[in-house]
C-alpha cells in the first residue's frame, strides 16, 4: 500500500509541479519579454538539458529513479538562465550593431565558466556509494552541459538579435541598479551577519545535520503511525528486527536456521515471541528430511503398529493400506532441494527468505512476530553461542548506512567546491578577484545555513545537494559581477539579465519548496533563499560598479 501510495503521490506531485512551474515561468518570460517566439526559445534549453539528462542517467545507470526525475523539474533553475542571459545581452549587443557575434566574443565565456564550475560541483557526486546521489551528478551534469551547448550554438541561429521586445527589462534593470548602489553600503553588515551565522552553525555542529532517512518518505506520518497500530494489534512483524542465518552454501544456511529456530522456539514458549517466519518450514535442511525419514517406520512395523491400535475400533487396519503405502514411497522418497520448488507456489516464498550472497554463501531471514514481553537484548541472549546467526536491527543498521552516505557526501562536496576554488583561480588568475567570486557564494551558503539552524530544521543529503545548487546557481551572478566590476560600469542588459534569472530560479524553487514530497521540499527550501542571497551578496560586494546604460562592456582581458 505504501508503495503505490508512494508512487501515485510523486507522480501527481510531479505533474502539478510541471503544470504550475510551467504556466509561472511562461508568466514570468512573457512579461519580460514581451514575445511569446522569445518565451518558446527561452525553453528550448530546458528542454535539452532535461531530455539529455535523463538518457544520460538511463544510459549509465540503467534505470532512472524516481528521485532523479524530480529534480529534473529543479533544473530549470540554472538551465533557464542560460537562455534568459543570451536573450536580452545579445538585444543589447545588437542594438549597439554588433548582435549575437558580441555577445559570444563578452559574455559567453563568463557563462562557459559558471558552466564549468557547476559541472565541478556536480561531478563530486558522481562518485557517491549513493545511488540516488550518483544519478543526480550524472543527470546535472548531462543537463547543465547541453542546455549550455543548446544557448551556444541553437540560440544565436533563432534568435540573432536576441528578444526583439523590451517587457518588463527596462524596471528590472532599474531595480538592479538600486541594488548595486545600495547594497554595497551594506557589505560589512552582511559580512558580520555572515559570522554570526557561521558561528551559529559550528555551534551547533552534527546537531544540525540530524536527519534520518525516514525524512525522505513521501509516506504521510500518520499513515506509518497507523500501521504500527495495526502491526501492533496483530502481532505481526514490523521488520524492526531480522535474525539473519548464513552459511557457505545452501544446506549450511538451512541447518545454521533449524538451529536458531529451535531457541526462538522456547521464547514463543515463554510469550516472548507470538511466533517466527523461517524458510525451513517449506525447505527443511536435507539433514532434517533425512532424520524425519530415518523416524518413519518400514512398512511391516506399521502394519503391526496400525493392527494395535485400531483393534476393538470401527476402522480396521485393513482399510489403512494406502496410508501404508504412503508412508513407504515418503521412506524412500529423495529429499526436496531448493530448485524442486521454484516453479511452484512456494518459489516466491523461498526466495523472500532466502538467498545467495554477492561475496559468496547463502543467507536466510528469520522474520519474527513479537509479543507483549519481546526485548531485542533477550533474544541475542538466546541465539548467542550461535555464531552463524545474527540479530540484525534494521532501524538501526539503515540509520548507520544513511550517516555514512551523509559522510561521504560531505567529503564529496568539499571535494568539488576545492575543485571550483582551482578552477576559478587559474581562470581569473588574480587572488583578488578570486576572493570577490568566492565570497559571496561562501556568504550565501553561511547564511541559508544559519537561517536553518535559526528555524530549527533537520538537515539530511538533500539539503547539501540544495548547498551544492546554490554555488552552482550563485557562481554564474558572481561572475557577472566580476566582469562588470573590471569595466567598472553595469549596463543595464546585464543588470536585467541577472534579476530575470535570479527571479525565475527562486520562483521554481520555491514551487518546490512547498511540495509534499520531502525530497524535493528540502532541496527547494534551500535553493530559494540561497540564490537570492548569492545575488545580493554578489552586489553588495561588488566595489566600483557603477549602474548606467549603453551596449554591453567590452569583454574584460
């Protein structure tokens, strides 16, 4: 029932998520546009970079998860950027007669490098043990990388001069102007609001990423609460607690379980247990069928035995021949194997509890029924001296995999902002201006981390995949800040450029921030305030940039 569940939920939750993102982005492009031939181009990179992505991931992986769809509707994020950028600087350029030419000559290369700074990033998860987290690395960088291509080269052919309509350009340049000679009054207020956060965050330390993985559940609290109250009330298993037997092949496997059946046997005497699930009471061990056999009576001692005791009885022995006979063909019947059963009913069950591990040896389940006095520390005390059975607490063992993933993920990802850090070192080939690019995303990540902390949220892997977009999305606004600030003077497609962007990356974003499936909430909760602070902060940082009109700078040298 929770699957399905699971499944109908995101798959609703997808398709409102496509339908309402994509009526509010049209909105959004429509109204700055001002074109609806402009608004058809804008998503044609999108477009792109969703249906690369996912052949990408179905191509390495296989399959596709349905976490990594999801997050092909976050995508949008960034790859509509590229677009929005080319649209209204190559207007800009081609009003000043230059056109697309001028627009790939200035500004495509700050767009090739927030490009390859996000690859950077997203290649670290790549490499993670997670499988959700591996395909998400593979499907970001698929996507960013063609829709980036799709702006490059299939752009400038459909729209030379850019979006021919001014819409709403013009105020959205007004209002970047007001933010760059106002923010950066500001600079040292932010900065120390930036400290305090960053002290709050180490503060609070691991406290903070205290997530677990049933976070992730699209499942609604109060139904897993129901069926707790159910299982309960039944007496069945919760899965909470597996014993697990192993052996070096199959028959070590089935007598390591009759073994440690016979101990949980006395527990069920005892009420401890209401009763177990064992793969040998459909497949018994070839050692036990034997005994059993060898306990059955030849067919003259049961004559003699029947003739006992049916005298003075209705019934008489007579009539118990194929009884009899029965019992002789089960004397010398061969013992049942594992394979005896696969075409039948009992396959399915079999194979539910037992199989064949990747290292080598089999293992089974022992799948027990609690009852009202079942404590986990009596019954290890009962299986132990049993060294081929384990107890297997799965909350337990699930919880201490998620952290692991958790400390990967976190190696991973500084892994990939150091890469980011060397990447725009040897591009920018200056310290200064590196620290101008990489403080404000480090700001913006401080902040959007002390707000969390602030509104107490448990923070898991998909929020550090949020920390991730954030300098994806920010490195792109920090660039462009670097380049007008080497002109020292912020045209006003550039500066309309960068508010368009920023505005439909938080407003998608921010759709998924309100999504019922925990999954993508957690990454949308994260991204929204984080790429509007990595504009904010860009502008409050950056120093002589004054606002003013006319054609795009000259690229800077």
């Amino acid at each position: 029932m929770f699957s399905v569940m699971s499944r109908e939920k995101i798959k609703t939750e997808a398709i409102h998520l496509a339908v309402v993102g994509g009526i509010v982005m049209s909105v959004l492009l429509l109204l700055a546009f001002a074109s609806p031939r402009a608004l058809v181009i804008a998503f044609l990179p999108v477009a792109t970079g969703v249906v690369v992505g996912t052949a990408s991931v179905s191509l390495v992986f296989g399959s596709v998860h349905g976490l990594t769809l999801g997050f092909g509707s976050t995508l949008i994020g960034e790859t509509v950027d590229y677009a929005i950028y080319y649209l209204i600087q190559a207007r800009g350029a081609a009003v000043a007669g230059t056109g697309w030419q001028r627009w790939r000559e200035v500004h495509w290369p700050t767009v090739r490098l927030g490009l390859l700074t996000s690859v950077c990033g997203f290649a670290a998860l790549v490499f993670s043990g997670f499988p959700g987290l591996a395909q998400l690395g593979v499907f970001s960088i698929a996507g960013l990388v063609s829709a980036a291509l799709a702006t490059r080269y299939v752009l400038p052919v459909l729209a030379p001069d850019g979006a021919t309509g001014m819409g709403m350009r013009r105020h959205m340049a007004r209002l970047a102007g007001l933010l760059v000679r106002g923010l950066p009054r500001l600079r040292w207020p932010l900065a120390a609001l930036g400290v305090a956060a960053l002290a709050l965050v180490l503060w609070q330390g691991g406290h903070l990423w205290r997530a677990d993985l049933s976070a992730m559940s699209p499942v609604p609290r109060s139904a897993q609460q129901l069926d707790e109250m159910l299982r309960k009330d039944i007496g069945a298993s919760d899965g909470g607690v597996l014993v697990v037997a192993f052996g070096d092949d199959e028959q070590a496997a089935l007598r390591h379980t009759e073994a440690a059946a016979a101990r949980l046997d006395a527990l069920v005497d005892k009420g401890e247990l209401s009763g177990y699930e064992a793969v040998t009471r459909v497949l018994p061990s070839v050692a036990a069928q034997t005994a059993r056999q060898a306990s059955l009576p030849d067919a003259d001692t049961l004559r003699a035995n029947l003739a006992e005791a049916t005298k003075g009885l209705p019934l008489p022995a007579s009539r118990l021949g194929p009884f009899v006979a029965d019992v002789e063909a089960a004397r010398k019947q061969a013992p049942v194997q594992r394979a005896d059963l696969m075409g039948g009913p009992l396959g399915s069950v079999v194979n539910t509890l037992m199989y064949e591990r990747p290292g080598g040896g089999w293992s089974t389940l022992v799948v027990l029924h609690p009852g009202p006095g079942f404590e986990q520390a009596r019954l290890e005390e009962a299986l132990a001296g049993l060294p081929e059975v384990q107890v297997v607490d799965v909350g337990r063992e699930l919880g201490g995999l998620y952290q692991r993933y958790l400390h990967e993920a976190f190696v991973q990802v500084l892994l990939g902002a150091l890469a980011v850090v060397v990447l725009l070192g040897v591009y920018l080939r200056s310290w200064r201006r590196l620290l101008a690019v990489c403080q404000p995303l480090l700001f913006a990540v401080v902040l959007t981390l002390g707000g969390m902390a602030l509104a107490q949220a448990a923070l898991g892997i998909l929020h550090l995949v949020g920390l991730l977009l954030i300098v994806a999305v920010g490195s792109n606004y920090a660039l462009f800040f670097d380049q007008l600030r080497t002109t020292g003077r912020a045209d006003e497609d550039t500066l309309a450029s960068l508010m368009l962007a920023n505005l439909t990356t938080v407003v998608s974003f921010g759709l998924i921030a309100i999504s019922d499936i925990p999954a993508l909430s957690s990454i949308g909760r994260v991204v929204a305030p984080g790429a509007l602070l990595a504009l904010l902060l860009s502008a409050a940082f950056a120093r002589n940039v004054a606002p003013g009109k006319g054609p795009s700078p000259q690229r800077p040298r």
